[in-house]
C-alpha cells in the first residue's frame, strides 16, 4: 500500500471534517460545494486508498456520532461504532484508488466526470443489503434550500451529490491549474442546478385539502420501553390525542409505537383514543407493534388507520426494518458459528417483514428508518398515495443530530414523489413539508401540530422511473468522454 504524506492526509482528513459540517445538525450547506477540493487535491497528489479513507473515516466519526448515545443500553456499542464507521469509509478507500489512477494521467473528465459517478456510486451501494442506511448521504446538507434540490423530483436525489460533487471537482481544477474556465464550469453546474426550481410541476388533480393535527411527544426512551408504564403513558397520549381532536382537523397522527402494548389487541386501551377521534368525526393513524400468530412470534411494526366511524380501514406493514434494532442481520449464521446466544441477548426474535408498499386509502405511510431511503415512498406513490405520512421514534437518540438528519430525509421524499409529507415523532422532530421540500412546520416540542395538507396526484418523473433517468444521463455523458478521449488520441496520432 502506497505511503501518504502528511500533508495530504491532513487535507483528506479536513475534506472529512468539512463534510460533515455540511450535514444536519451542524448545518453549513453551502460549504458543501468546497469542503471536497481539499479530498481532490490531496488525491492528485498522495496515495488514493489512504486518502479516501482517511475522508471517510473522518466524515462519518463526525457525522455519525449520534450512534454512540446508544452507549446507555449497550456499554460495547463504541466497538460496534469503530467498525461501522471503519466499513463504511473503505468504499471511499477505493473512490480514492479509482480518483488517483485516473489523476496521474492528467484527464479533465475523469475530475468532472468521473468523480460525481464514483461518490454517487459510494453512496447508493452503501444504502443497499442488510446494513444500507441512508444517512449521510452529501445531498442531505442542502434540505433547507428547496430550490436547490429540484432535481430530485426527475432524477432523484443522488443527482444533487453529482452536482455537488461536480462544482468541487471544478473548483479543485480551477485551484490546480490556475485556470479561471474551470471555475466556471463549475458556477455553471450550480446554475444547471439551481434551474430545475425553475421547470414547471405537472398538473395535479384539485382535491380536498387535509386538515392534520400531529401529536409529538418526547417520551424518553427508557420510559417508553418499560411496560409498567403503561397506564401513565396511555392518559398522557390520551390527553394529547384530547387536544388535537380540539383542532377540529380531518386526520390526527400518532408516533410509532407510542404506546408499549400491542394496541390492536387491547380493544380497551385502543377504543379510547378511537372514540376521542370519532366524536369530532376524525381519522386516526398511529404507529403499534402487531402480532399475527397464536404464539406472538410473528410479529410486525405497524400502522394502523381507522377511519371517522371508528373502524380499521386499513395496516400497513413496515417492509425495511432496522437492523441490529428490529432484527439481526444474518441470524441463522451466527447461530451456526456459535454466536446465537450474542444474537438473542441484542434482540431475542427478529420483526417480521410487511410484503407490500401498499397505501392506507390515499396515506402512504413510510416507517422510521425506511423513511430513509427513496424506495418506500416512491412505491407507496406509485401504488395511489397522495399524502406521505412517516410515523417514527427517535428518542432512542437522545437529543442528538439524529433527530434533524432523520427529518431531512422526509424532505427529499417530499421532492422525490411530489407529495407533501408529514412526520410524526416521539423524542424527535415532528413537521410538515409541502411537495416542493419546503419545511412549512416543524418542532422538537410535545403538544399538537397543526396544518393545512394538500394531496397531490402529480406524477413526478422520479416516481414513474426511478433512478432509470439519472442512470442514462450519466451513462450519456461517460460516452461523451469516452468519445472525446478517443478523438484525442486520434488527432495525436494523426499528428505524430
């Protein structure tokens, strides 16, 4: 392995550094479009691997270090927190590898080209498989600028970390050649851009709009988790559940799993908050764990909306649990190697699996951590939904940047399906986005939230086709550069 200089891995480390203060919770979006210069011009000129992974490590110790709030249920979480971030930093080892192989040979268009392609494809295969997460991805530091995220209602989100990748690149060539053109270039892929803010939306149907009352808490998680706690929890929820219902809203949402009981099955825990609903003639959408089989072992994370006459209109079943928190990624084999024992005292018995993205009548409700990624909204889009809705449980992070990264990522859905979005927390941020991102509402606060939702029918692009769209686009321009390389060749050829 190829030896790195000090001052190189003290410009891939201050890239890392850079990065994360761009990201919810530090929250200085505009350096987003510089804080890679520095990654960039220490891979031209040290070690690719250690240099991104130098960034990596770096980036994600940073902005990920909400992780280690969970210290308080599990004293071994550090060493679980060292390899996350460990694993998670080796892709940009090899972004490093790749940069600093095409660097020595000087090309212009493996800066501006190639280097979006390769952080966008860090990013996407980080959010894949059993330990995908969708956290930290670039494109979140910009979630309170709406009109620079446009873009992803057509080419989904990732498009805006190849864009934000793209003016770094620019600007690291402009600082190494001395040449004012590549600066422009990059001025002139933030103004591509800013100009999907200026395309107009597709037309929507004119539907009715939803009055929403939102119920945040901030029960603390260990409360939360102690059943004996039940009844407290329950005329706290209730008193709550009481004011909202005041509001004289369509619709009142609860967190997920605000209570610890199985809701569905404790008719006269759940025929309380039913009635408060029905009496003002509102619907009612909560979050509760459900269990389908004689031996409670089937067991789902739900969401539940009963309709204004008090009956269950529909449960929808979380698809993407969160791993090591709802279930044990490849259980069967640490059982096989011995490690079953460690498995269960993390997690006894693994979730259950909803099978379908199906919406509840025009809700489409996304849980907690698979808010995170575009596929469920997307799908619950696809399949009728004109309102998102996310129900989630964020105190088990205490307070920390995970509440605000977590809320971030319903601004992008809101963009990527055209839909507005409502978010629903206990200990974490509760809020209203319209189906343009911007953030209309939003709290950390117990109480009711209220406002005004208007369900859309626009199909986005995004939805229709996914990341299709953005994997042509880059596709298109690969073969540009590949085609313009060539032709150099041949004009030095033809010359010799």
């Amino acid at each position: 392995m190829a030896r790195i200089g000090r001052r190189e891995a003290l410009f891939a480390a201050a890239a890392g550094i850079l990065a994360a203060l761009t990201m919810p919770g530090f929250g200085a979006p505009w350096l987003a479009y510089v804080a890679l210069v520095p990654l960039f011009l220490a891979l031209e000129r040290g070690a690719g691997f250690l240099a991104g992974l130098l960034f990596g490590l770096a980036f994600f110790a940073l902005d990920l270090r909400w992780i280690l709030t969970l210290t308080r249920f599990n004293p071994l979480l550090p060493l679980g927190f060292v390899a996350l971030v460990l694993y998670l930093a080796i892709p940009f080892g090899l972004f490093g590898v790749l940069m600093r192989w095409r660097a020595r040979r000087h090309e212009t268009w493996a800066w501006l080209l190639l280097a979006p392609t390769l952080f966008v494809l860090v990013e996407v295969l980080r959010a894949q498989g059993p330990l995908g997460t969708g956290f930290s991805m670039l494109h979140q530091a910009l979630y309170r600028v709406p009109w620079l995220i446009q873009s992803a209602a057509i080419l989904g989100s990732w498009s805006i970390t190849a864009l934000i990748v793209g003016v770094n690149a620019s600007f690291a060539l402009a600082w190494r050649t001395r040449r004012v053109r590549y600066a422009l270039i990059g001025v002139g892929l933030f103004l591509v851009q800013c100009s999907f803010a200026l395309l107009p939306g597709r037309p929507s149907e004119s539907i009715e709009p939803i009055d929403v009352a939102v119920v945040a808490s901030t029960v603390d998680q260990e409360v939360k988790l102690d059943g004996r706690n039940l009844p407290s929890l329950t005329e706290r929820y209730l008193a709550l559940t009481e004011e909202a219902a005041a509001t004289n809203s369509d619709l009142i949402v609860l967190p997920e799993s605000f209570l610890p009981a199985y809701l569905l099955h404790r008719d006269e825990i759940l025929g309380r908050f039913v009635d408060v609903a029905s009496d003002v003639g509102a619907r009612l959408l909560f979050g509760t764990g459900d269990y389908r089989s004689d031996d409670a072992r089937e067991i789902y994370n739900a969401t539940v909306l009963i309709d204004a006459d008090g009956r269950i209109a529909g449960i929808y079943d979380m698809v993407r649990p969160v791993p090591f928190g709802e279930y044990i990624p490849a259980r069967s084999m640490l059982e096989a190697i011995g490690l079953g024992t460690w498995a269960r005292s993390l997690l006894p018995l693994d979730l259950s699996r909803g099978t379908t993205f199906a919406p509840l009548g025009e809700i489409g409700t996304p849980i907690c951590f698979e808010s995170t990624f575009p596929t469920a909204a997307r799908r619950l889009t696809a399949n009728g939904a004109r309102v998102l809705v996310t129900v989630t449980n964020d105190a088990w992070f205490d307070g920390s940047s995970e509440l605000w990264a977590h809320f971030s990522t319903a601004v992008f859905r809101a963009v990527e399906t055209r839909r507005p979005t409502v978010q629903a927390a206990n200990g974490g941020v509760s809020g209203m986005i319209d189906a343009r991102g911007h953030i209309v509402e939003s709290t950390t606060e117990e109480g009711v939230l209220t406002g005004r939702v208007a369900p859309s029918t626009e199909a986005s692009i995004y939805v229709r086709w996914g990341d299709g769209p953005f994997v042509v686009a880059t596709a298109i321009l690969a073969l540009l550069g590949l085609l313009r390389r060539l032709w150099r060749v041949r004009g030095k050829r033809n010359g010799e």
